[in-house]
C-alpha cells in the first residue's frame, strides 16, 4: 500500500511540476514568412497568464526595438498576450516573451517570423 502511495504521489508531483504556461501558437506563426506587415502580435499559451508578469518585445535585424507599447492580456481570452507593432518593413523579427501562468510558474522563450519575400 505504501508503494502505490508513493507512486501516486509521484506521478501527481510530475504532472503539477509540468503545468507552465507554453506557447500554444502565435500570430503571425512561429517561423512563418507573411506577406503584409502585421499591426499586432498575439501570442496563444496553454493556461492563463498574469499581466503584470507577463510580456514580450520584438526586435528587427538589427536589434531595435519594433513593439509600439506594453503587452496586454486580451480582455475575451486570459491565454491570449497582445503585442501593438510599429509598421514593419519587410525583414525578420525575433520575438521574446516570458509569462507568469496563474498558478505562479514562469516561463519564456523567443521565434522569429519574416515579414514579405525574404
């Protein structure tokens, strides 16, 4: 009986210690090329987000900054991370983001699209 104890307990400590918010999807998608500049960025996690702790920033080739302004939570969608862009000439731009899920893990990482025939 003790074994099956610990051995719950240790497939339920596993599955809590993977609940980080991740990257669900993005749009424009991770490693896409689009063809027009977008005028925002939406990142897609698979849990809810804080927005006080929660960001992203987008950088062009040459390392500047091209966001025009905080990242915010969408109001329909606690998953959702909104990113406002300046007008994008064509080019690729990394993207960094890092979270704060609900639950208080973090999580961050970063990708790239292109913006036109690149």
């Amino acid at each position: 009986m003790r074994y099956l104890i610990a051995i719950c307990a240790l497939v339920l400590g596993i599955a809590s210690a993977d609940a980080h918010a991740r990257l669900d999807h993005a749009s424009p998608a991770v490693g896409s090329t689009v063809e027009r500049a977008p005028a925002s960025l939406s990142l897609f996690f698979t849990e809810p987000v804080e927005a006080a702790f929660s960001g992203a920033t987008v950088h062009n080739a040459a390392g500047q900054r091209v966001d025009a302004g905080r990242a915010q939570i969408a109001r329909d969608n606690k998953m959702q991370l909104q990113v406002p862009l300046k007008q994008l000439p064509p080019g690729t731009y990394k993207v960094d983001w890092h979270v704060l899920s609900t639950d208080t893990h973090k999580s961050k990482g970063s990708f790239s699209f292109t913006v036109g025939a690149h």
